[in-house]
C-alpha cells in the first residue's frame, strides 16, 4: 500500500482516476490469466508405473529410477468424463508401439494386442489394500494383457556347438603283443591320411610266424594246404600283402612290421591307451583339449594284443550338439527343421534337420541334448566352436501369454491378476514356450487380464505367495 502511494504522489489530480481504472483492470487481466492456468487449464502429470519411485514430471519420458516410460495421470472427476478408445500395443514391451486400431508392429511384425486402460491412480485403493502384504498384492498402473487363444508357429531358440561325429570315428590297434621301434605321429590332433604310415612295431609272434613260412617253403614246398595257413596267418596278424610277398621273394624275416592307417582324419589317443598312461582322452561329445599336446605313446613301449592305440576322427562328418532347456523340450522333436548360425561364421548359416534326442538330462544341467548331423567338408567348422539354433515345430492350438508376463518361482509359474484395486499373484499351470510366447494350461480364464511384465511388480526383497 504504501508503495502504491509513493507511485501516485506523482500524478495530477486531474489523471488521476484513469490511472487507477487502468492499474486495477491491468492486475484483473493477471489474475484471471493465472487462474487459467492453474485452474481452467490443468498441465498434463506423467509418472512412473513403478509406485514405489514417486516419479512426477510434466512431460514425458523416461524414469530415472527404472528406465520405464512415464504414464500420463488423468485428473480425478475427468477420467471418465470421455469415452474410452481402444488402444493397441505389441506384446514386446521394449518396441513401445500402441495405435488405436488393429495391426501389426512395425518393429517385430508381432500382431499388436488390445490394452486394457489401466485404474485412474488412487481411484478405488483404500486403507485395507494399501495394508495388504507386497509379497500377495501390488498396487500399480502398469498395462494389462489377456490370454489370447489360437495357433502357434513353434520356434525354439537354444544353443549348442560343434562335435565330432562319433559314427565316423576309426580305431587302430596293434594286433600283436610287441614294442614300438619307430612311431611316424608326434602330436595330439594331427592330421593322416588313409595309407599313411603310422609306426613299426617288432613282435616275437610275428618273427616266429614268418620263420615257420620260410620253413614251408624251404622243406616241403608242394605242401599248399600248410603254405596257405602260414600266409593266411601272418596277414590276420596284421602283416601286410606287400611285406609277405616280400618275405617270400627275398627268403628273409623283417624284423619289424609296418602299420599303416586305414582313416583319415585327426589322430586322437584311444581312451584306454590315455588312461593306462594317467592321461584321460576327452568325452567323445565334448570338444577337444585347447592346448596341443604330445602324445603319452613313445618309442620304446611295449603294446599288448589288441590294444587300442589311436582313435581317428573324421572332422569332415560331424554333428551340432543342441541343449534345449526343460521347459521348451515339448516343442522339439525329432525331424524338426533347424537353422543353425556358427559363432565362427555367422554368414554360413545352413538348414538341417534334429536327426536324434537322448531320452536323458544332460547332467545337472537340466537341458535335453539334441544332435543334428551335418557335412562339414565344405563348411569347415571348427570342432568346439559354439552355435545359436532355431527350431521350427508344427503350429500348436492353445492359450498363450507372453513370456514377459508369466514370472518363474522355480517349480511354479506366477502371473499378477488384476482385480478391482490392484494385482494378485496368481498360480497358473504352464505348457510349451515358443517364440516369445507361453501355452497356459490352467490358473487363468480367457476374460482375465494380467501384468504385460510380471518382473516389474516383483518385491525384490520379499518372496511371492500365491494361494493354491
């Protein structure tokens, strides 16, 4: 007051009066912009869906407590002053694609499904609900979903990697008791051929039996009968043709006797050579070692008869070892179309087909193993190298949910149901999961609606109780 008398000390007597018509309809103006404002014109509040972040802004975005997108708040008396439109959104929560018709996302291609509007915030909550334990019951305005009934196109994405085919594995073994004289392979995993020279071996058998052929042939050579036993006898013992014809031609013993290989492929150390020498050759299934060894077999060693020494794997002819979780061993079966994309080679993925299943869990990993065969003579895979696979299985007839919207309690399956003034966790009984989606087998009806992420309503220091 007294400034606005200091402010007309000024003015003549005369002016006087319009000055104070113009100042007080100046300050009338103001005001009543103010109230439009604050009043009339209420600014639009968006918030976090996440309750517990008490996140306001007055536009949108993103949360910065959880990364979730803000919702926009309706004022209470004006939520239902207008009618309700449908509003369409994809299954995929990180597309963050809605429309108000039908169709299918543009991101994904998935077919956009209808979103029920969620409760106006602090519509319907009372006293008795806010009370209710977290671990039982969540009050939020996150979006909702329903069960949608139709046909699945199976597809299963797993993992698994590149193994030697085990039908292709070649031994060879010493068919005499003898000792090694000259071993032609130094190292783990070198590459032979078929013919190739492998070591010399001396046997005392082997010098005995050529000694009684040059006898046959010395002193009773019309004796067929007996010559043909001889011969037949060292060629069963691994002697070969080539070295007896010259045994017979020259008249002489060989010391030594060649062994040739009849695979070709990597030389790997037969199982039960490495663990007589306290050196266990690796699973036939699992990759081989990543540090290339010598071999444990020396010159010099004594082998029994019918010792196993070297294994020979051909890793031209190999198989893709896939491990399915449990809960999407339903939807794989045998003949299933596969795509298989190499880590090592993304661009040459290739089609094949699930040739077999063990009818076992691998372990205690709880994943079922499926093997897929395949010619690796042009892909030239490396043997261990890890893959991703996508199975493809017949379509399947039943009720599905997004996976994001099923939460797993180990041996249980939650979903948050919403009813009047909140979400409860409800019990459901699950089937295959295929493609982003879960079959519900029993727990929810076709008309009830469920948190589109279950996740988000979890209490992460309490554990959810559902009511069986």
């Amino acid at each position: 007051m007294k400034n606005l008398t200091k402010m007309l000390s000024g003015v003549p007597t005369i002016l006087l009066p319009i000055y104070l018509l113009t100042f007080f309809w100046s300050c009338q103006t103001i005001s009543d912009k103010v109230s439009g404002w604050t009043g009339n014109k209420p600014k639009a509040i968006y918030t976090c869906p996440m309750p517990e972040d008490s996140v306001f802004s007055d536009k949108p975005g993103r949360c910065p407590k959880c990364g979730m997108e803000l919702v926009k708040m309706e004022p209470e008396g004006t939520a239902h002053n207008h009618a309700e439109k449908a509003v369409y959104t994809c299954p995929m929560p990180e597309d963050s694609v809605f429309s108000n018709q039908p169709g299918t996302c543009p991101n994904c291609g998935m077919e956009l499904e209808k979103v029920e509007p969620a409760a106006t915030a602090g519509e319907n909550i009372t006293l008795e609900t806010l009370l209710k334990p977290t671990n039982v019951y969540v009050v939020s305005s996150i979006p909702v979903t329903s069960i949608k009934t139709g046909e699945e196109g199976l597809e299963t994405e797993v993992f698994g990697r590149v193994a030697y085919d085990t039908r292709e594995v070649g031994s060879i073994a010493s068919r005499v008791a003898g000792r090694i004289e000259k071993l032609y392979v130094k190292y783990r995993y070198q590459k032979i051929s078929k013919g190739q020279h492998i070591l010399d071996i001396y046997s005392p058998e082997l010098l005995t039996a050529q000694q009684n052929l040059l006898f046959l042939l010395k002193n009773d050579p019309e004796n067929t009968v007996m010559l043909e036993a001889s011969k037949q006898k060292l060629l069963l013992l691994g002697m070969p043709e080539k070295q007896l014809l010259q045994v017979m031609q020259t008249g002489k013993s060989m010391l030594t006797i060649p062994v040739y290989s009849a695979y070709s492929g990597h030389i790997h150390e037969a199982a039960g050579q490495g663990a007589a020498m306290n050196e266990p050759e690796e699973s036939m299934n699992n990759s081989p070692a990543q540090t290339t060894r010598g071999l444990t077999l020396k010159e010099g060693m004594y082998l029994q008869k019918g010792q196993s020494v070297f294994s020979v794997y051909n890793p031209e002819r190999a198989w893709v070892i896939l491990n399915v979780p449990g809960n999407r061993a339903a939807s794989v079966e045998r003949g299933n179309r596969v795509r298989i994309v190499p880590e090592t080679a993304p661009d040459k993925d290739f089609r094949a087909t699930v040739s077999f299943i063990e009818p076992y869990y691998a372990g205690e990993s709880k994943t079922l193993t499926a093997r897929v065969y395949f010619n690796n003579g042009a892909l030239k895979l490396p043997i261990g190298s890890q893959v991703r696979a996508t199975v493809f299985g017949p379509a399947a007839y039943g009720k599905w949910l997004p996976t994001d919207a099923v939460l797993s309690l180990g041996l249980e399956k939650v979903v948050f149901l919403r009813t009047s003034d909140g979400f409860r966790a409800q019990k459901i009984i699950t089937g295959m999961e295929s493609n982003n989606r879960i079959q519900v087998m029993g727990g929810l009806n076709a008309t009830d609606s469920v948190a589109v992420n279950a996740q988000y309503l979890m209490d992460s220091e309490s554990f959810i109780k559902v009511k069986n």
